[in-house]
C-alpha cells in the first residue's frame, strides 16, 4: 500500500506531464529576466528566472515537490533552488542577432528552466558572457582563443556564487538548499566551483556553497591534474561519442574521483554526442542522444530531489 502511495504522484506526473508540455506556449512558465553582482565584485550579470507555476496551477503535479506544506495556500512558500550555467555557445539561440534578451534564449534552456520550474524549483540561468560584450559566445573548437575574463577556471565561478547569492536573498528560495547545474563550459565552471581545496570554507561553514551539482558534458582537463575533490554532491553526466571535449579524460577523473570521495555519481552515455541534450530535431533524430536526453532527465530529477529536497 505504501508502495502505492508514493508511485501515485509519479504515475500521475507520466500521465499529465504530456498534456502540460502541450499547452499554449503563452501558458507555459516564462522566463524572467533579472540583475545580480558576480562575487568579482565589478561584473552586474544577466540572469533568467524560471519560477514555479502559480498556486492552483497543476496543483497536485506541484504538491510532491513543495518544500513547505503551506506553500501555495496563504502564502507563497519556498523553493529549492538551481543555478544554470551555458556553455560556450552562450545562453542564446544560434539564430539571436542583435537581441538577446527572455525571447531568444536557446531551447535547451528554455526546456531545462521550464523542466526545473515544473517540478517545484526556482532556477535562475546566468548569462556570464553578456555582460562581457560576448553575448553570440565562442564557436565550437574556439577554446584557447577566448579572452581571459571568461574563464571558466578563474572567473565563472565568481558568477556562479553571485548567482547563488542572489538567490539567498529572495523570500522565496530555502538558502541553503541550491544546487548547480551546467553544460559543457558550464559544466567545466560546475567542476571548478566544488573544488575543494578552492573552497574549503563553504564545505565547513555554516552557510556553505552549493548543496548538489550536476555537470554535462564538460571537460575534464584542468581537474584531471590536479588532486580534484567535489566538496558536495556530484553527477557527472559525459557522452560517449562527445565530438568537442574527451570523454576518456572525463573517465579517468571520475575514476580517480571516486578512489577519494563518496561524493561523485558518474554516467556516461555511449554513443551520444556532445549537447545531446539539445531538443531540436537534429540532434534527437540520433537514438542515442535521445535516449540519453531521456534517462539524463530523469536522473537529474531524482539527484536533485535526493540533494536538495530532503
């Protein structure tokens, strides 16, 4: 009966969820767009807020996820939340021209703010190249020839936190249950910022850093010569057939990794190509990347309910 019980929510999530992502796109949770400091204490960052639906809407979708129990009745209640991170391609869409603003983000993220927001978080996704005068972000192979100020080793971080900060001193988000998650030079910033030995202080103060993470795709080179430790939750997702970053590397580090942490979950998806996750139609035409979209869905969901909601 038990058994029962718990499934129903999920049961119901499969059979409803279809009808949801059906809705009219004017229906579905926007993007909002927002203004925070980067911990580099110069940088005024862009980010996009994806917030849970409104009370009453897809009440008993949302009920499973609440953190509060009074959340959605008298008063709003609080979310977990969730830092996103782009990768080298920045936040927008590839056909963004001179507007990059809440209309033209890419669909990947889109669907990650809106598949977060549906399911009782508050995620907010940084632009960290922007700002910087780089808002088309960097073709693909194009990485020693990026400036210095978006490294996502020495600077990224900084906006992750500031991102983390901002989201603390909202009413609506439970502080100290926010997680990160980030695709490839996201990612490789998500690897940088749970570096241990870099930040020691939030793995033992009481505000600490980020409660969980989530890294797709990145690469693994800078942390694969170092002692690298996660000072918090890890999954580590990487494909199989990645074209732009080694996956081999990203394999022996998680290898490595596990010998020294209980902390790193590591998946990797054979036969799936970098930004497998990615919803147009190209890249969901390849099984493999479809079937990884799938199962990376739904084992980021369960991660962060586990991290973040318990």
């Amino acid at each position: 009966m038990l058994l029962r019980l718990f499934l129903l929510p999920v049961l119901l999530w499969g059979t409803l969820s279809p009808a949801f992502g059906a809705e009219d796109e004017a229906e579905r949770v926007k993007p909002e767009p927002v203004k925070f400091q980067s911990r580099d204490g110069r940088t005024e960052l862009v980010g996009y807020l994806f917030r849970p639906p409104p009370p009453g809407r897809m009440r008993s979708l949302m009920e499973p996820f609440m953190t509060n129990q009074n959340a959605g009745k008298s008063e709003p209640g609080k979310f977990p939340g969730i830092v996103m991170l782009h990768g080298r391609g920045g936040p927008y869409s590839s056909a963004a021209r001179d507007r990059f603003d809440e209309n033209t983000l890419s669909q990947r993220h889109l669907m990650w703010g809106r598949f977060w927001a549906e399911r009782g978080y508050i995620a907010l996704l940084v632009d960290s190249f922007g700002p910087r005068g780089y808002p088309q972000g960097f073709p693909v192979h194009s990485y020693k020839d990026r400036p210095t100020e978006v490294s996502e080793q020495t600077v990224r971080p900084d906006d992750a936190y500031g991102a983390m900060d901002y989201l603390r001193g909202r009413t609506d988000v439970v502080a100290k249950r926010i997680g990160v998650q980030g695709w490839s030079n996201g990612a490789m910033t998500v690897l940088a910022a749970l570096d241990l030995d870099r930040y020691a202080n939030l793995a033992s103060s009481d505000s600490g850093g980020f409660r969980a993470a989530i890294a797709m795709y990145p690469g693994c080179a800078a942390q694969s010569k170092t002692y690298y430790r996660p000072y918090s939750g890890l999954l580590l997702m990487i494909a199989g057939a990645d074209e732009e970053v080694s996956p081999a590397i990203c394999e022996r580090l998680a290898s490595d990794v596990r010998d020294r942490t209980r902390y790193l979950t590591f998946v990797k998806y054979d036969g799936a190509a970098h930004a497998f996750d990615d919803p147009g139609a190209a890249r969901q035409a390849v099984a493999a990347n479809k079937t990884a979209t799938e199962d990376a869905k739904n084992r980021a969901e369960a991660y962060f309910k586990g991290w973040l909601q318990r």
